[in-house]
C-alpha cells in the first residue's frame, strides 16, 4: 500500500515557487549596447553641431579616432558598474575621454559632466522596470559608483590641464627665447649683465 506521505510526489496544492529577484546589474548587462549607444550619442551631443554630426556618422576608427577613443573609453568605464571599482583598469578608459575633452572648449563641471549624462540615460531606458521590480535601492548604488567614477575623471581632468599649462608655458619659454634670440638682444641682455658683475 502507498502512503499518502511517499517521498517523491509533488502536491501541487502546496507547492510554491521563488521567482528569481530581478537584479539591476542583469539589466544593465542585457541592456548593455543600448545603454552605451544612447550614452555616446547624448555625449556626442555636448560638442558644437557641425563636430557631432561628423562624430556621429562616421563609423572608420582611424577617419574618426576622437569619437572611436570615446566609445572604447565609456565601454571600458561602464564595465566598472557591475562590481568593486578598480581604479587601475577603469583609469585608462577614463582617460581616453578626459584627454580629448580637456583639450578643448570645456569648463570642468561640462568636461567631466559625461558621467553624469549615464545616469540620465540608465534612468531613461530601465526606469519603469526598475519601479516594477522595487530595485531603487539598487539604483541607488549604481548612482553612487557613478559619482566615485566622476571624481577620478575630475582628477584625470585637472592632471591634463597641469600637463597643457606645462607644455604652453615652456612653448612660451622657447618663443621668447627666439624672438630676443632674433632680435639680437640676448647678446645685450648677457652684456649688460656682465657689465653688472664688474666691481
């Protein structure tokens, strides 16, 4: 005779099944080229019209290696979203964008303000599923390594900035020296200082 208590039968009355909780890095990594497509394209839109529309369109990485640098730089930056920061592989691609920004026409807040534009574009495209799902607290904690990444591209920033400050102050050097060099008057200069040292 079988027991009602057989080992083996399943009663479907008292059955109940755990549903796997959504996790916000499994979004992000399904989502991952759409998020770093509309990432690239908002930050492409931060350059003046004429330079976006190029930077857009042109798909050749060696025709267009500004925009191939800041696609390679946010791909490698948005890997950091799904563990422990580390700042010795996420430097590089931080500062493949932070170079070519510092180089031109940007305040600081707007140099590094890429950052903040994935924010943006995460709230954007997983923000109904992230409600559905109630993983703010997770989004929370997304947000926040975004921020820690923004402060070192702002480290990144002001390290370019010294480095150009550098080189136009030694250039400056180089043409002064050439232009008195020109001018006869570094001969005068080492004269009159001469002239000084006699008793």
């Amino acid at each position: 005779m079988v027991g009602s208590s057989q080992k083996g039968v399943n009663h479907g009355d008292n059955l109940t099944l755990h549903p796997k909780t959504m996790e916000l890095r499994d979004l992000l990594q399904d989502r991952r080229e759409v998020i770093l497509r509309r990432w690239f394209d908002v930050i492409i839109k931060t350059y003046p019209e004429e330079t976006s529309r190029f930077l857009q369109k042109e798909k050749d990485q060696f025709a267009n290696p500004v925009g191939h640098a800041i696609s390679e730089g946010i791909s490698g930056v948005y890997e950091q979203l799904f563990g422990e920061i580390q700042p010795e592989e996420v430097t590089p691609f931080l500062d493949r964008v932070i170079r070519i920004r510092a180089i031109q026409e940007f305040t600081p807040s707007q140099a590094i303000g890429f950052m903040f534009l994935l924010k943006d574009v995460i709230r954007q495209e997983l923000g109904e599923e992230i409600q559905k799902a109630g993983i703010a607290k997770q989004l929370v904690e997304i947000e926040s390594k975004i921020d820690k990444l923004a402060l070192m591209a702002f480290d990144i920033y002001m390290q370019c900035r010294e480095k150009i400050y550098e080189l136009k102050a030694t250039e400056m050097r180089n043409m002064t020296y050439k232009l008195l060099e020109r001018a006869n008057l570094l001969k005068e200069i080492d004269d009159g200082s001469d002239q000084n040292d006699l008793p």
